[in-house]
C-alpha cells in the first residue's frame, strides 16, 4: 500500500486520485434520486402499470446487492481502476442513454446498467482510499461520503426544476446527470498506468471468507439496518407527516432538511473516527438520536416536527460510519473490497423490504405507531450489531488465525 507521496508516487498522481474519488462519488447515486421526484412523468409517458412502477423503484437494491457482490472478483481479475472506470462508463452509458427509449423494458435494462456502475463504485471507493490512503483513511472518507451526499441531494433537488425549465422535458433532466459520469471518468482514465500490481489469488479475501468471520455478518447486519432506517425515512416521512395534518409543501421541505443533515455528518464523522480505535460511543450517541427522534414522532409529530427531524437526520450518520468501517476494521484493500461488498450486497437487499414491511404495517394497523415501534426495533438491532462491529479489531485476524493453525501443525510434524 502507498500514502500519497510516500511510495515515490508523483504529485500529480495523488491529486489525479484525490478528484477521481471525490468525483466518482457524486455520481453514485444520481441514477436513483433523480427517478423519484418525476416518476409519475416516466410512468406515465413510457405506459409503465403500477407492478413495473415498482420495479424501477425496486431496482437500485436489487442492482447493488447483485453487482456489488460481483465486484470483489472483477477487482482480482481486472484491477480496482479498470473496473472503476468501467463502472463510471456503464453509469454514463446508462444516464444517457436510456432517456432515449420510448419502450419500458429497455428502460429498465439500461436503468439496470447504469445502477450496475453505481453498485460497483459503492464497493470500490473505500477499497480505493485503503489502498492509496492508508494513512489518510478519515480525510479521503470525509471526501467521498461528502460527494455521495452532495450527489444525492443534488439529483433529488435538480431534477424538478430542470424538467421545468425545459417544457417539461424529463428526458433532459435524467440525461444531464451522464455529464457528471464522464467527468468523473477523466482522472481515473489518466491514472490506469498507475495502478498498483492485482494481489495473487491466494493473498486476496473473498466474500464466502469474510461470512464464515462474525464481525463480517456485524457488519453486513449493521449496514442492513443503518440501510432500513433510511429508506423508510426516505418514503415515508412526508407521508406519515401528510397523514398528521401537515401540507404536502411542508412534509416535502422536512423530508429535504432531513436528508440534507448527511452533508454535515459526512464531513465531520469519518475524520473523527479516524482519530480513535474504539468506536462504540458514536454507536450509542447515534442511537440515542435515534430513539428520541422516532419517540417524538410518536407522541407529538408535527409540535416538534424539526427537532425530530434534525435527531433522525443526525441519527442516520450510521451510514458514514458504516462506510468508514469498511476502511478502519481492515488492514488491506482486499479485505476492504470484500467486507464492503459482502455488507452492501446483503444489506442492501435487507433494506429494499424495510419500507415494505413499515407500508404494511400501517395498511394492517391503520396506524403509524406499528411502523414506528419496527424503527425503533430496528435501531435497537443497529445498536447491537454496532456495539461489537465498534470495538478495536480487524477483520483478517479471524481467518489468518484459523489458516495459521494448520500450517503451523504440519511444519510441526515435518
């Protein structure tokens, strides 16, 4: 592994790889939040039933938990900067391309293209800052969860006004984002001659490996849950507000004020884990915010609507520190790559039926206090898993010790 500048790596080198991060993970999340906010336009311009509406909406997790789990072995066979560039050209290729069909299925495929980009530079960035960050694992963190939160907020925000300004033209508004691909492709393109040499099949950690290890289902089980919470904030919250007497207007504006609390936490936490090894305290000051967040919304929803807000928002900073576990409970990129893949691919597919789940429990109960009693489960179960996920270790401890023991015996015998 090379710091910046400290394995003889030219200068321009580490700030081509600085803005290759940064820039790739704007783009990670464009391909999802800017369907929401015109889906009822898509729906309805491409004849899209209810059934494939929730399809398209079904289809980020389901492309993350496939293509992420793919992504450590395209990593041993191609190397992390050619799959990352491959990665950000399915996602421009996609972006850009599937505005320009008229029929649904061929919108879904290139969605799903485009989502596969997405998918693998969800497991390549922290194997990337790993690699060529070793020492500088919270700044470049900070770095691209602040440019995923960025990226995120603005496809949810721009998308609208955009197809506004332009007749009402979707089409324009989902293209652009493909822009922002191609850019983010430029230094990953200038810095292919300067990857590091592929680790020997033998030296690299596989996914089957990191779940026979029981902090790696801690950490598939806490991204899971970190992941739940959030997309049921991310569906529900307006509507549960909507239902307790608040304007649409309104519930829309908290619902954006929520999301945009990650911008803040993304910049501050991962610098600050980076600074200590035991981490249990960020588990439980999050989970505090948690439980008086969803405890308020139950009580007295709309009295205190943006202090439960602002504790839910800062509560879900679970999610970069989620993100900087991947880097600080390793010691190497590959063990990196396969931790977060393993935890991404599975938690993603246990968090695409948090907002089922919390929808049928209110459709059951006619009320949302079912729904908030499984947040709070759910954080509950987030506090756990966190608890041990926190404490100082690392990940290839466990399989190298249980490798080591029978090299050790047989050197013995001979």
């Amino acid at each position: 592994m090379r710091g910046p500048s400290r394995g003889g790596r030219p200068r321009r080198v580490t700030w081509l790889l600085v803005a290759g991060v940064g820039l790739a993970a704007v783009n990670l999340r464009t391909a999802i939040t800017s369907v929401g906010p015109v889906l009822d336009e898509i729906t309805g311009d491409l004849g899209m039933s209810g059934a494939m509406a929730g399809l398209l909406t079904t289809l980020p997790v389901l492309c993350f938990a496939a293509f992420g789990a793919l992504t450590p072995a395209l990593i041993r066979r191609f190397g992390e900067h050619h799959v990352l560039l491959a990665a950000l050209l399915a996602l421009t290729a996609g972006l850009g391309s599937r505005v320009l069909v008229q029929d649904q299925w061929l919108f879904l495929a290139l969605s799903a293209l485009a989502l596969s980009g997405g998918a693998m530079g969800n497991v390549l960035l922290p194997t990337l800052v790993k690699q060529h960050f070793p020492h500088r694992v919270g700044a470049m963190t900070t770095l691209y969860t602040t440019g995923l939160a960025l990226g995120t907020t603005m496809a949810a925000a721009g998308t609208v006004p955009i197809t506004q300004a332009t007749g009402g033209n979707w089409h324009v508004a989902l293209g652009c984002y493909a822009v922002f691909g191609l850019i983010a492709a430029v230094p990953w393109i200038a810095v292919l001659r300067h990857e590091p040499p592929r680790a020997a099949a033998g030296q690299s950690l596989g996914i089957g490996r990191v779940l026979r290890t029981a902090m790696g289902w801690q950490s598939v089980v806490f991204f899971g849950t970190q992941s739940t919470i959030a997309y049921i904030m991310f569906g529900w919250f307006a509507q549960l507000l909507r239902d307790s007497g608040m304007d649409a207007t309104t519930a829309g504006v908290a619902l954006s004020y929520l999301t945009a609390l990650s911008i803040p936490t993304s910049l501050v936490l991962p610098g600050l884990m980076a600074r200590v090894r035991d981490h249990r305290g960020f588990i439980v000051f999050f989970f505090v915010c948690y439980v008086a967040g969803f405890g308020g919304l139950w009580v007295a929803p709309l009295q205190g609507v943006w202090l439960w807000a602002t504790l839910i928002g800062i509560g879900m900073g679970t999610f970069p520190l989620a993100l900087t576990f991947f880097a600080v409970r390793t010691r190497t990129a590959s063990a990196t790559a396969a931790m977060s893949a393993v935890s991404q691919s599975l938690g993603y597919l246990m968090a695409g039926t948090g907002p089922f789940l919390f929808g049928l429990l209110h459709e059951l109960t006619g009320d949302w206090r079912a729904p908030l009693a499984m947040l709070l489960a759910t954080a509950l179960l987030n506090l756990g898993v966190g608890m041990l996920l926190g404490r100082p270790r690392h990940l290839e401890d466990a399989p190298a010790m249980r490798e080591a023991a029978p090299a050790a015996g047989s050197t013995g015998a001979g």
